[in-house]
C-alpha cells in the first residue's frame, strides 16, 4: 500500500486573513513592537518634520518607527536586508502591512531621522523602568570588537607615510620629466599637446592621499598636545592657588609631531586596528551597559578607542 502525504496545495487560490496582525501569533514581539510606537513613544520630533504636501505621501513614520525597532531588535541592520524581509517574513509583512518601502526608502528614513531615533532610547528605558524592568542595583558593562568595512592592511603608518611620500614624489617627477621629454619629442613630429599620460595620474592620486592622511595624524598630535597643554596649565593654576609647586623637574612640552607609529587606514580613517579574539583586526570598540534585572541595555557607545584595562 502506498504512502500518504499532506496535500500540497501550491496552485490553490487562497483569502488573506481580513487583518493583516493575523499573519503573526497573538504574543509575538512584532505585535509589541507595533503598540509600543502607537501607544507608547513620542514621536512628535519625526512627525513634525514632514510639512511639505508636495510629492506622493511618504511612509507612516510610525511604520517606520516600528519596522527599524523590530528589525534591529530580530539583528537586521542592513537596509537591504530588512527590506527582502518585508516581503520574504510574515512578522515584517504584517509591520509594513503589506505595502512594503525599498532599501534606499528605509536607509534614507535612518538616515534623516538618526537624532530623534537616538532619542527614543531614552523613551524606550524610561518604558522599561515604569514597567520595573530596569532596578540599576547592578549594571554590567561589556564590550566587542565590531570589524570596520576596511582592511587593516590598506592602514599606514605615519612613519611609513612619509617615506612613501618620498617615493611618490620622486617617481611623480620622473614621469612627468618623461612626460615633458615625451611631449618635447612629439611637438616636433605632431605639434603641440599640453594633455599628460594617463599613467601620471595614479600616482598623483594616490600621493595626494598620503599627504591628506598625513595632515589628519598631524592636526590629531597637535589637537592632543593642545590639550595635554591645556591640562597640565589648570594643575598649575590649581598649585599655585594653593601655594604648591609642582615636584621633580619640569615635564617635556607636549610634541605636536605624531608618533611614528601612529596609522591610518584609507578606506575607513575613523576606526582603528585593534586587538581581538581572532588577533588584530581593523574595527570599532562597541561598549553596552546592561541592567542585571532583566538585561535591559541602560548605555551604550561605539568608539574608535581600544578599551583600557
């Protein structure tokens, strides 16, 4: 006798239930993310930026207020990605109900909105802790390595720079010394021509980067020096208001050159090369503190600073 099997209806027409919250279970975390920005946020600073009634009618801020909450909360953060689960995952189809924004629409939302979704962190703990959720008996604080969209290999050193910036220079001149002997050699045949090779370009290109790295290493070590200056000058002050002198002999002034060691990376110059699990990687420090009650985050912060212990 052969086996049975469930039917597999793939062709038959069906009726979509008549509320789209039906597509997810009563409890599901969607449909609390859904009342929380209905009932619950403050939402007036989004609101209120729309006054323009000219173009098609943009997305519900409230929609999108929710489908950003959820989705960072189910860990999608790609643009792209929450929008190929806005009509891939019943959760997201029932937020957006069914009417579904592109990336480019959810990433220029964040994007323009990025302050007052900020705020509304302060708004969700403010939820939380009327909910007694969040006691701050006991916060602990933990932190990650978060890898930057660059490679720690396209990073250079300010030592290294300037020996490159030696290089380039030296090898700029000697092509457009070819180039100009070149020209000088084709005038006579062809005529004049003022255009260069393309082959200079790249190089130029690629020293006005290095110089460009430099400056920012340099305007760093001077901001820093600037500021070792400015607290070391109100110690003094603090010393000699209260009628002490500062022991040992006088510190060395602060150098505004950078330290030879300090880098740089070209494709992403804000992060830095740190230390990890998996060795040195090119990345953020991400910092969280959590409430121990009921691990609600209470603070967090990015960085580019390597944590201190």
């Amino acid at each position: 006798m052969s086996k049975y099997f469930r039917p597999w209806n793939i062709d038959q027409t069906l009726l979509l239930p008549p509320n789209v919250q039906d597509f997810v279970p009563k409890g599901h975390v969607s449909r609390f993310m859904v009342d929380l920005v209905r009932e619950s946020l403050d939402l007036r600073e989004i609101m209120g930026s729309y006054v323009s009634g000219l173009g098609q009618p943009p997305f519900d801020p409230r929609m999108m207020v929710a489908l950003l909450l959820h989705s960072y909360a189910s860990g999608l953060y790609s643009s792209r990605r929450i929008a190929k689960a806005c009509r891939e995952r019943n959760d997201f189809v029932m937020i957006v109900a069914l009417d579904a924004p592109d990336f480019r629409t959810i990433s220029d939302f964040r994007k323009r909105h990025l302050k007052a979704l900020g705020a509304l962190f302060v708004q969700v703990l403010k939820l939380c802790e009327t909910a007694g959720l969040v006691k701050l008996g006991h916060v602990a604080l933990d932190g990650t390595k978060i890898k930057a969209n660059a490679s720690k290999h396209k990073a250079m050193s300010y030592e290294r720079m300037k020996k490159r910036e030696a290089e380039l220079k030296a090898e700029v001149a000697r092509m457009l010394a070819a180039a100009e002997a070149a020209d000088a050699s084709e005038d006579e045949t062809f005529g004049n021509s003022d255009e260069l090779p393309d082959w200079t370009v790249d190089k130029q290109k690629r020293l006005a980067k290095i110089q460009q790295a430099m400056a920012a290493l340099e305007a760093d070590a001077k901001l820093a020096a600037e500021e070792e200056r400015r607290i070391e000058a109100e110690k003094e002050q603090q010393r000699q208001a209260e009628g002490r002198k500062k022991p040992g002999k006088p510190a060395a002034l602060p150098s505004e050159e950078p330290n030879p060691k300090a880098q740089r990376n070209f494709t992403d110059p804000e992060s830095r090369i740190m230390k990890s699990k998996d060795g040195f990687v090119q990345a953020y420090n991400a910092q969280a503190a959590v409430d121990a009650h009921a691990q609600i985050i209470v603070a967090q912060e990015l960085t580019q600073h390597q944590a201190r212990v």
